[in-house]
C-alpha cells in the first residue's frame, strides 16, 4: 500500500481533470482526493496498492483528449488508514 502527492501541470482545469480523476481512481480502488490549485495546476492525493503515479496520469491523458499535462511533480507520503473514498475537494 503506497500513498502520493502529485502535483500536475498543463492544461488541467477546466477540462473535466477531476471529474476523470474520481472516475479512474474510484474504478480501480484507490482513495484520496483531487483539488485546483489556485495557481492553475492540479493537486491530488492518491492511496492503493501498487500505485504509480506516471501511470495514473498517462490514464488520465488516455481517458480525456482535452488533459495535456507538461510536467508532474510527486512524492510519496504517509498513508491515512481509515480513508474510504476518493473524492474531489472544492
């Protein structure tokens, strides 16, 4: 079981990137959580097993034509045992 912050650059708001995010995150059961960042990029807390980040953003790009991410920053965190879900914060 692993956890991670990501960072995502690009064209990512305004393009359905949460909305795609909990749908891919929720179909393969992973929980956490996606917010805007007031500085135009996507912040997103990601838990399951056998996560890989790039992978999940590639997914993404995959899933919405309209997601062009140029640059990803992540890092691993400490996991939060009793999260259920994930979800899209406001």
């Amino acid at each position: 079981m692993s956890r991670y912050h990501i960072v995502v650059c690009g064209k990512v708001q305004g393009v359905g990137f949460r909305y795609t995010a909990n749908y891919l995150a929720s179909k393969m059961n992973l929980t956490g959580w996606v917010k805007n960042m007031d500085n135009g990029n996507v912040s997103i807390e990601l838990q399951g097993s056998s996560i890989n980040p790039n992978t999940f953003i590639k997914d993404l790009e995959k899933a919405n034509r309209f997601i062009k991410v140029d640059n990803l920053y992540y890092e691993r965190i400490n996991l939060i045992d009793l999260e259920k879900s994930f979800e899209i914060k406001y």
